[in-house]
C-alpha cells in the first residue's frame, strides 16, 4: 500500500467513457505527481475536456478508477459529489458571478472560514495573481484576462489538492494569451500548485507544462517532459503533431542503421521491421548549394526569424530544413542535403 503522502495528486486507472458511438476516453491510465505542471494536449475533440469532468466529478466513468492524492473518488465502488473532492476548476469562458464583487468571487470556497481569516485569503491570492486592491470591482468592469486570473484565484484560494484548467487562454488574443500563460505558470509555481492544464496547442503544452500527456481519439499515446516528445515520440501521431515532421520511407541496413532517399542514416533506436517510416525534423535538416547536388530547392517560406525551405530528391522525396534567414538559395537551386543526429523510425506495417 502506498502512503497517501507518496501518492499522485491524480491517477487515473483504465477510464473509459462512451457517448452512443463515441468513444470519448479509452482506457486512460493517467497520473499527475504533485508538484507537476502537467498539460493534458490533443486535437479537438480527443476527450481532453471529458477527462477533466470525469476528475472532477462532473460526469463518471463507465470503466476505471479515479484516485486524487490517494483516495478514491470514483470507481466500481461509487463516485464522490465533486464539492467533496477538493480540486479547483478554470473554465474557458469565465464564469465569475456578476452579481459579487472581486472579493465575493475569490472568496466563494471560503465560507467555512470565518470573515478575518477568509478576507486575509482573498488580499493574499488576489496578491499572487497581479490584482492586489481589485477586491471591491465588479467583474464586469474587468478586462479579460484580468478576469480570467479572478478565476484562476478563485480556484487557488482553497488550496485544492488538484487544480484542472480547461483552455483557459483561449478566448484571449494571441499577445495577451503568451503574457498570461506565462504568469499563470509562474503563479502555480509560486503557490506550489498541482495543475492537470487542457490545451490543443502544442506549443502552450510545451512552453508551459514540465509534462505533457498526448491524447488523440481519447487514448493516451505518450505522457512525457517536453524535450522527450519532442525527441523521442512514442507514435507517428505524436511525432506529426509536437514541432514539424517530414516523413521519409526507410529499409533496416542495421541494428541501429537505415537507408533512406538521403543515404543511410543514424536511429535514436533499435529498427523494428524491414520497411520503417523515418521522422526528419526539419531542424535536424542541413542543405547546402552544389550546382550538380541530388536534390532540389521547391519552396521558401520565410517567418523573419528563420525560413523553411522544401526540398526534393532524385527518387521524390520531398522535406523541408529551417534556417536562418538568408536569401542564399532561390528555388530551382541544386544542394546537398544531410540530417544531423539519429532519426526516429516506426514500423510501417
Ligand atoms: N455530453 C456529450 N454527449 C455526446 N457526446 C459528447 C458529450 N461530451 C463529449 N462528447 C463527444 O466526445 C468526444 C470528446 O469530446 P471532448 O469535449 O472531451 O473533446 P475535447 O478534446 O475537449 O475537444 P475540444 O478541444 O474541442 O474542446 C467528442 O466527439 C464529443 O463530441
Ligand atoms: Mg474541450
């Protein structure tokens, strides 16, 4: 037995959960270790926000277990009401009641305090989310991302065992969005905060979260640190979907060796099968100009401060390289092509 000390903050156990034909979770098994910062990320409609209900207790599981730090709160043996399992909630749109001040709203799961120690709670979380002496607003004169960090205190205020963010920058603009997820990341540091964050964007997962669980179509492929996705995706759905990927068809030539449309290459793994698909970042990709080099310049993409150029080779292939923003190669130019370090492969059958 383990210790409800040594315990996740959040495991989840083999939960599943169907709508009609839809399988909106599929045998998840998930554990959020306390002190982690860990982003929940997948495309739309993987299950991402139906995980997040099912650990709070908004909606239950037909298949599984739910333990938060060590208790269980839902499982064959029944479900406990969410107001008995101590997490917090952000929301997407957010949900702050009109009718109460700043204060009010912060101070919503405190009431079992009595006023002295609750307002000092308030002054205190209002403090750590940048909005000391906003108590007595409206919410309603706000701006939005001042209103979304009242609900991010007011879900910190009780100090939940769990915290679960459900998209909550979305609904801000793109400037906005970067400053603010930096400063909720800050803000849970600070506050020593476990938090479960819902994103479907990768790069919030990545720039955020110390560990990112992938979800596509409700089953989990990969719960890892951000460099490990990155470098070392456990499918090809993983590897397509954190940073940019060009897949090249491969043939094993050794243990650790495979023959591409750019030569033989390195892998970061044993090769499993004959033929494999091989994952090339296009930063690992580096071209340079020989008038009577194997491949071809096809496009440019230029972004300021660096560019993708596509490539393609004598039997097809087509990949892209990003580098800095010079203009040294024009499309039509002929170059060499070399990838730097092992590349990921996966079986193709
Ligand atoms: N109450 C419901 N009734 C029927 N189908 C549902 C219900 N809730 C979710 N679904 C379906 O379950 C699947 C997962 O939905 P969910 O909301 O969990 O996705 P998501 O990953 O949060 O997507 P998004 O990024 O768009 O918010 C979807 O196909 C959705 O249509
Ligand atoms: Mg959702």
């Amino acid at each position: 037995m383990s210790r409800p000390e040594s315990a996740p903050a959040l495991r989840c156990r083999g939960v599943s959960r169907r709508f009609g034909d839809v399988v909106a979770l599929d045998a998840v098994d998930l554990d959020v270790p306390a002190g982690s910062l860990t982003a929940l990320l997948g495309p739309s409609g993987c299950g991402k926000t139906t995980l997040l209900r099912v650990v709070a207790g908004l909606e239950r599981p037909d298949a599984g277990t739910v333990e938060l730090g060590g208790r269980t709160v839902d499982g064959p043996g029944g479900s406990l009401p969410p107001e008995e399992r101590g997490v917090g909630l952000v929301f997407q749109e957010h949900a702050l009641f009109p009718h109460l001040d700043v204060a009010g709203n912060v101070g919503f799961g405190l009431r079992h305090l009595d006023r002295t120690a609750r307002s000092a709670r308030v002054a205190e979380v209002l403090d750590l989310v940048g909005l000391a002496g906003t108590g007595d607003r409206s919410p309603t004169v706000l701006s939005g991302g001042q209103r979304q960090r009242v609900a991010l205190a007011r879900a910190l205020a009780p100090a939940p065992t769990l915290l679960l963010l459900d998209e909550p920058f979305s609904s801000l603009d793109a400037a906005l969005r970067v400053a603010l997820r930096d400063e909720v990341r800050t803000i849970l540091r600070a506050a020593a905060q476990t938090a479960l964050l819902v994103t479907h964007d990768q790069e919030e997962a990545l720039s955020v979260a110390d560990r990112v669980a992938v979800m596509f179509e409700g089953r989990l492929h990969q719960v890892a640190d951000p460099q490990t996705l990155y470098g070392a995706p456990a499918t090809p759905a993983v590897a397509a979907f954190i940073g940019d990927a060009d897949v090249l068809p491969g043939r094993r030539a050794g243990r650790y060796l495979v023959d591409t449309p750019l030569g033989r290459l390195a892998t970061t793994d044993a090769v499993a099968s004959e033929e494999v698909a091989v994952v090339v970042r296009p930063e690992a990709v580096r071209l340079r100009a020989r008038p009577d080099g194997p491949a071809t310049v096809r496009s440019l993409t230029y972004y300021g401060r660096d560019q993708l150029v596509g490539v393609e080779t004598a039997d097809g292939a087509r990949l892209r390289a990003r580098r800095g923003p010079e203009r040294d190669l024009a499309r039509g130019d002929r170059v060499d092509v070399a990838v730097e370090g092992p590349v990921v492969t996966f079986p193709t059958h």
